[in-house]
C-alpha cells in the first residue's frame, strides 16, 4: 500500500516547481518562458499539529511497548517526530513549516515517555488549547527539530475537546 503521507508532500512539492524547490521553471522550451509571463510558486506554509496526548507512547497497534530504547522507536510518539523531523529539514526550501502542539504543557502535570510506559499517568488539566512552538517559515527544520525529542518532550493526558 502506498503512503498518503508521501503522496501529499509530494503534491504540495510539485505545485511549487515539480522538483521540490520553489520558483522557476519546468518547461524544456527556454523561448516559452521567453514569450510569457512565468509567475513562480509562494511555498505553502504547513503547520504541523502534533498530538502529544499519553496514547502516542503506545504502539500504532495500541499496545504498549518495552520500556527500552528499541521500545521507544517502536512508540507513536518516536514515529511522529521522525517523521516531522525528517520532512522539515528534506523539505525547509520549499515548503515553509511550523509546529504545533496540543494540548499545551502546562508546568506541572505531563510526563515523559519512559513514566508513561512504566505505568504513571499524567495529571495536567482537561482541555487545554494547543502552543504554537515555531511559527510557519522558509528553513524551520532545526528550529523544528531543537522543539521536540521522544524522549525529553512532555506527553499529557487530554486531548483540547477532553476526550
């Protein structure tokens, strides 16, 4: 089965030149650009809204997985911020990306990922909005990247409706 999530990257790349960078040119013919107006592509800006509820320490199977470093990898949570992580810097010249979380960590309540899959819950108030930690821009992939690792970034328990 194909991935969605490529298909849509790979969407938004070609409608910003076909090759993944933006502005410029596609066409084979350098007199057709001679003989009309090219307009290049704005990149699309892309916020990225990241659940950081206590399910993503589990598997995508929703179990739980080991309390190991190979356990972690195996985490909804280790998945997503790779695959975040990985887009924004593939991707930071053409697409500008920004990041966002909910619910927001409040400073007492949310837990790591390790507490999580040892058993603790957290405790953090329901309903809470989301934060935006780094606002839609061209070249956020480390800015992105500095904002979450698996391991150190809180989990909490609701999601913003209190589910």
């Amino acid at each position: 089965m194909a991935n969605p999530l490529r298909f849509w990257i790979l969407a938004l790349c070609a409608a910003c030149g076909g090759d993944g960078t933006v502005g410029g040119s596609t066409d084979a013919n350098p007199q057709a650009d001679a003989d009309e107006t090219v307009t290049s592509c704005e990149a699309p800006d892309v916020l990225v809204l990241l659940d950081r509820t206590a399910s993503m320490a589990e598997r995508p199977d929703g179990t739980m997985p080991a309390n190991t470093p190979a356990g972690h990898a195996e985490a909804k949570w280790s998945i997503a911020i790779g695959a975040v992580e990985a887009l924004a810097i593939r991707f930071e010249t053409s697409i500008r990306f920004g990041l966002a979380l909910f619910p927001r960590a409040p400073t007492t309540g949310c837990i790591t990922m390790t507490e999580r899959i040892a058993g603790d819950r957290a405790s953090n108030p329901q309903c809470q909005a989301g934060e935006l930690l780094v606002a839609p821009a061209a070249t956020t992939g480390t800015a992105i990247a500095s904002e979450l690792d698996p391991e150190t970034t809180l989990l909490c328990t609701s999601t913003p409706i209190g589910a």
